[in-house]
C-alpha cells in the first residue's frame, strides 16, 4: 500500500502565497487563471481571489477520464493573446502539463504552476510551485483538503 501524506488548507495557502509573490517577482500577471479540471479548481479559485483574475475550468483529465481533453477555454484565450496561468494541484507524473504545453506551446505568455512538483515528473518545465517531492524515494499518495469527505 502506498503511504498517504496529508496535505493541509495552511500549506496550500502558504503555496498560493508564494506562487504569487514569484508571479510578482516576474513582473508576470495573467489575465486568466485556468485550473485543471479537478485538482487545480480550488487553487486556480483562491489563487483567482488573491489577485482578482478571472478563474477558468481546463477539462483535461487524462487520468481518471478518458474522454477527449476540452480545450476550447485555453484555445479562446490563446487566440484574444491573453497571458494564461495554467494551474494544479500537483505537477506529478507531468502527462497533463505535457499535454498542455504540446498543444499550447513555450510562449512567455502561458504559464504553469502546482502547489507541489514531483522531482522526476516528465514535465521539468514548470514555471511556479511551492514544495518538491520525489516519489521515486518516498512513494506516496499526496491527499489535499479537497479529496476527502468525512
């Protein structure tokens, strides 16, 4: 079985507030925040109220759903040239960034971030996050406030 670590509302706070301060380091806002459909929903939102950014659903879940990513919210804002924040709850084995950028190039004006990165995620582009793992040495299975219903 596969060690669980528990993830709390204070940490995903602390790394919303530091993605932020980084985007500002940048000097880099976005027009749009997108989150990936569904564990960067509630960071893209409190991230979306923090700056007062627009928040958008990306529909890609090439894990659990099989059914054909919707892209149509990236695509609109790629073509209106708006500068994108693309968001997770976890940059883990980097398929759904993968997806994304492959689709949506290396342009300056798409951007990612996840509250945390899995050191040997396939995606090692990453633009913004928090906190690094690496499942490779401790595996486990990360559980956001999010995931579970008591």
């Amino acid at each position: 079985m596969t060690d669980k670590q528990y993830f709390t509302m204070i940490q995903v706070r602390n790394a919303l507030n530091q993605i932020a301060d980084r985007m500002a380091e940048d000097d880099w806002k976005p027009n749009v925040i997108m989150g990936i459909n569904r564990g960067g929903c509630i960071p893209g939102v409190y991230l979306s109220h923090k700056l007062n950014i627009p928040h958008e659903v990306l529909d890609v879940r090439l894990r659990d759903h099989k059914a054909k990513p919707d892209l149509r919210n990236l695509e609109k804002a790629y073509a209106f040239q708006k500068k994108i924040l693309i968001i997770d709850d976890i940059n883990d084995t980097g398929e759904t960034f993968l997806f994304i950028k492959n689709n949506f190039g290396g342009e300056d004006r798409v951007k990612t971030a996840s509250i945390i990165h899995n050191a040997p995620s396939k995606f090692d582009k990453l633009d913004y996050w928090c906190y690094t793992i690496d499942k490779d040495v401790h595996p486990c299975w990360i559980v956001f406030p999010w995931e579970e219903w008591q």
